[in-house]
C-alpha cells in the first residue's frame, strides 16, 4: 500500500475534492444578487388593484358565527395601480370581516388573503378585487346596507395595510 492510498491521504483528497466543488458552485451565485422576492398576491390577484381608504363600516359586524357572510363596505379610492374602477368611491364585499385577511380563506372563500388584521374606518388598504361581486362571491350571506346605491361591488381578493 502506498503513502497516497492511506485512509488518511484518500479522506484529505476528498474534503480538498469537496472544497473544490464548492468554492465552484459559490462563484456562479456571487455575481446572480439577491433573489427577486415573489411577487406579491395584490398585484397577482384579480383584474383591478387599488389603494383606498376605508371610509365607513355601515353597520357593527356580526360577531357571533352563525353563518359565513360577505360584508360590503365603502372606500375612497386614492391610486388605481392596475384595471379600471367606476369613479373615486367604491364599493367592496369582504369575506367574514371579523377574521384577519390571513385567516380568512376557507372552502368557500376561494383565493382570499392579505395583511389587514381588523377593518376600521380611515385604515389604508391595497387591494386586490374583482368585479362584480355577485357574480364572484361564494354562495354565502350578504350584508349589504348600500342597497339603494346602483354602483359596482367589487369582491376583495387580497387586502394588505397601506399608506396613504
């Protein structure tokens, strides 16, 4: 047996192997950057995104879970990032408000999601919505005290807190 065929000589040709192999894959990876974060879903979502502060809550949500609802509240629409809105007031139908956007999808829900952990009237918010709501909505409850207003609803897919 000789010197070079020694457990020892064979394990230090392969970490020098393995350090070879390594300082090769690193050299590719130094000049890429940092990774592009993913986009995020509020600019993925639906056809229309908008930032737009939320100018009333109508009525007190219902707090107690007897069914899955969705909401219809008003917002002044501050900058359209994407789609076409009708005017400078909207309004849009949340999925069971009183859940964080986080917590919010379900079975029925389809894609739904964001940042906004409570609604509450002057809140900034980006949104990701579709149009109209009743046609994307799930079959589940509305409370909708703007009956008599004739404009579009939108269905909130993603919300995230903004700023004006």
């Amino acid at each position: 047996m000789s010197r070079a065929d020694t457990p020892r000589a064979v394990r230090a040709a392969g970490l020098r192997r393995l350090l070879w192999i390594l300082a090769l894959a690193s050299c590719g990876k130094a000049d890429a950057g940092p990774a592009s974060p993913a986009p995020s879903p509020v600019s993925t979502l639906g056809s229309v995104e908008v930032t737009a502060k939320l100018l009333e809550i109508p009525i007190e949500f219902p707090r107690k879970k007897l069914y899955d609802y969705v909401y219809v509240m008003k917002y002044r629409v501050l900058k359209v990032h994407r789609g076409r809105i009708d005017g400078d007031e909207i309004l849009v139908g949340h999925y069971n408000p009183t859940k964080p956007r986080s917590l919010a999808v379900d079975k029925y829900s389809g894609p739904l999601g964001g940042s906004v952990g409570e609604f509450r009237a002057g809140d900034v918010h980006r949104l990701a919505l579709e149009a109209p709501l009743d046609e994307k909505m799930p079959m589940v409850g509305l409370i909708d005290k703007y009956v008599s207003d004739r404009k579009t609803r939108y269905w909130a897919l993603w919300a995230d807190r903004a700023t004006e």
